[in-house]
C-alpha cells in the first residue's frame, strides 16, 4: 500500500512538472502608437485561452530610437528576460547574430508572405524576423478645407507649401489662430530621417547612402528639399515641430488645427475613430514630388517579430510569432489599426477593403516603398542614420544651411565607412 501511496504521489509530481514545462511564461517587447497595444493585449489573450501560455507585454517608449537603444542593452547581456521582439523593418542586418533563423519554422507558410517583406529580414539565409505589418506614409489633408477654399491636393512639396499656407492665414483671418498649414516628424530620431530621406529622393537627390555603398547625398536636389523644408519651420509648421514624433503630429492634425500632415498608416484608423473631430473631414494621398518629371517617394517602415536567441522558451515563442501573424490577427490589425498587412492575402479580403479602404488603396505604395540604407551601411546604419538626421536637424534649426550641412555629413559618412561599411 506504501508503495501504491508513493508511485501515486511520484505520477502527480511528474504531472505538475510536465504542465509547468508545457505552460511557458512568455515576454514580448513592443513599442506602440495609436491603437498597437490594444490589439495586441487583445490577441494575447486568445493565444492564452488557446495555448495555456501567458504572455506579458513590456512596454517601449514611443521613440523606435529610444527602442533599439534598450533592445541593445537587452542583447548584449544575453538577457533570456524577452523571448519575442518586435524589431524595425531596418534593424535586422544590425542585430541578427541575437535572434533565431526562423525560416525553417515557417516554410509552410512564408510562400504566403509579401515578397519585399520576407526579403527585408533576410541577412544571407538567415530569416531574422516574421514580417507583422507593413508601411509607406501618406500625405494626409483636409478634404472639407481644400473644398471650402476652392484647392486641389497638391501633388508637388512647393504646391502643397503654397496651399497650406494661403489656407492657415485664410482660416487664422476668420478667427481660428491655431490652424496650422503642415505638421510631420521633425525631431531629432529616426522618423526625420524617413521624412527627410522622402524629400530628397522625391527631388531627384539620391539615396543617403546608394545601394552600393557609394555617397552622393551631398548634391544640389538634396539641398533644395531640405532648405525648402527648413523654410516650414515658424511658417506653415510651428517651431514645436522640430520637437515632433508621430502622435505630436497626429495630435495636431486630428484635433483639427492642421491642413496637412505628413503620417504613418495607422492614423488613418484614428482619424476617423467615433471620437475623432475630423472624421469625414479628411482623405490621403501619395506624398507629393519635388517638381515635374519628379516621382513620390515613401519611406519603407513596418513592424517584424524576432525570437530572441537567449530565450529559454524558443519553442513557444515561435508559436507565439506564428499565432499573430496569421491570417484572422492580420485581418484584424489592418481593419482596426490600418496597418497594412505582411500576408499577401489578406488585401485581397472584401470585408477589409469595405471595412478599411485604406488598406487596397495602399498595397502599390507599400509595394514601391523606399528602404532605409540599412543593407548598404549594415552595422553602421544606426549611426549614419544619427549623422543624417543632425544634419537635416541642424539646417530645419537654423544652424547652417543644407549646403553647408551636407557637406559636413559627406565627410562624416565617408569616415564611418572606411575601407567599406
């Protein structure tokens, strides 16, 4: 009986140890705007119901570059703290001895994935991250103001300078003293260099850095776009602007005291939220040119989830990865949050497009999008992304002309490249 007793009691042992090792304890770090975390909290919790796993959110500030500054820190400890990252479109080239290839992981279902997207995290073989959600800015404005005072969008930066300011004097004349004619991502973090790399390359001035590793930004064209954006700053933008990230703008814009803006995908959603002032009052379009002849240009962005190579619950973590990148939450994401999706399929959903139009419409611009140098620079991207936006910074800030900044930041760049990036 003792022994019955004592192989009885081993068994449910063995039981509570073999649930302890099924239900794993799961960390994803996630920096958030707009309605982000909301979703995410909300499919964790079906993984949870499903899985038996937990998962807890660790919060990032809004700044991707205050982000990868603590994920550097994370990695270089070999913390097994987070299992899950949520990495920038840019960083993989950067980080990716720190993750898992997860290729082999999801050969069933890459095939389903938008091609750029899957390319984008690729370093060599390696399959650095799971493509989430995509982006490519919009030139957001409002449709009620442009009816009201007789304008067409403006398909050009110098038209689009000239429409928003005659409408801000108009509407600051008929009593209404804080319209403003342009609001965007002036501050000094990886979002000017997005606004500002869509300047340039839209005036015909070239990439930061060329894809094959050469330096040419310290050009005319590029000049031009940046000293047309710097004569923004206390005109058609307030002087704040040069403090602005993505919901500083969003904020303006959306409480009604803006023309246009300059904006990521999931204002969208947010713009026309119930408790949105403007809701109705506003459309998108391409981001304008630099002149005739000229293409728009639109800055590759996009969110990936990578498996930390220190965590200790891999396995899970890669069906975490999986789980919210199927096709239900993409539906979702993009019907809620307007972001554009990572799996070709779901832009092709009727329900998405009758219930977010944005999300079809957006598909060629997410599709022709801009990509950061980050391939070309490699492990130097953050820093000659850091070199660029000073120089821009500095020019919108009155401290030197473009030309003058330029030429700095040509010297600066050829320095960090050395023999080759």
């Amino acid at each position: 009986m003792k022994r019955h007793l004592a192989f009885l009691t081993a068994l449910a042992g063995a039981t509570v140890l073999a649930g302890t090792a099924i239900a794993a304890e799961l960390n994803i770090v996630h920096g958030s705007i707009g309605r982000d975390q909301e979703i995410l909290r909300s499919q964790l919790d079906k993984f949870e119901a499903e899985t038996g796993h937990t998962v807890t959110i660790v919060s990032m500030p809004e700044s991707t570059t205050d982000q990868f500054a603590q994920y550097k820190l994370w990695l270089a400890a070999q913390s097994s703290d987070i299992d899950v990252y949520r990495l920038d479109v840019i960083w993989a080239p950067q980080i990716e001895t720190h993750f898992i290839d997860l290729k082999p992981h999801v050969e069933d279902i890459i095939g389903d994935y938008v091609q750029g997207a899957i390319e984008s995290q690729m370093v060599g073989d390696k399959l650095v991250a799971l493509p989430m959600f995509l982006g490519a800015p919009a030139l957001y404005y409002r449709s009620d103001l442009l009816e009201k005072h007789g304008r067409d969008v403006p398909t050009t930066w110098q038209e689009m300078t000239e429409t928003a300011k005659a409408i801000m004097e108009a509407e600051r004349a008929e009593g209404n003293d804080d319209m403003w004619g342009f609001v965007f991502q002036g501050a000094a973090y990886e979002g000017l260099t997005c606004n500002a790399q869509e300047w340039i390359a839209s005036f015909g001035g070239g990439r930061i850095v060329e894809n094959d590793g050469t330096i040419a930004i310290n050009n005319p064209k590029a000049a031009e776009a940046i000293n047309l954006a710097a004569s923004w700053v206390g005109d058609i933008a307030p002087d704040g602007v040069l403090n602005y990230k993505e919901e500083d703008a969003r904020g303006v814009f959306q409480s009604g005291n803006s023309v246009f803006m300059r904006n990521w995908n999931y204002a969208y959603a947010l713009g026309n939220g119930d408790d949105s002032p403007i809701k109705g009052k506003f459309g998108v379009s391409t981001l304008p040119t630099g002149g005739d002849g000229m293409e728009p240009a639109h800055t590759l962005g996009g969110w990936h989830l990578g498996v930390s190579k220190y965590s200790e619950n891999q396995e899970e973590a890669i069906e975490l990865v999986r789980f919210l990148n199927n096709y239900e939450n993409q539906k979702e994401r993009a019907i809620v949050t307007s972001r554009p999706p990572t799996l070709t399929a779901v832009y092709e959903d009727p329900e998405v497009a009758a219930e977010q139009e944005f999300i079809p419409l957006w598909k060629p611009v997410v599709d022709g999008a801009l990509p950061r140098p980050s391939a070309a620079t490699k492990r130097q991207y953050n820093e000659v992304s850091s070199e660029f936006w000073t120089a821009v910074h500095d020019t919108m800030s009155g401290k030197g002309t473009a030309e003058e900044n330029l030429a700095k930041l040509e010297a600066r760049l050829k320095r960090l490249k050395g023999a080759n990036w």
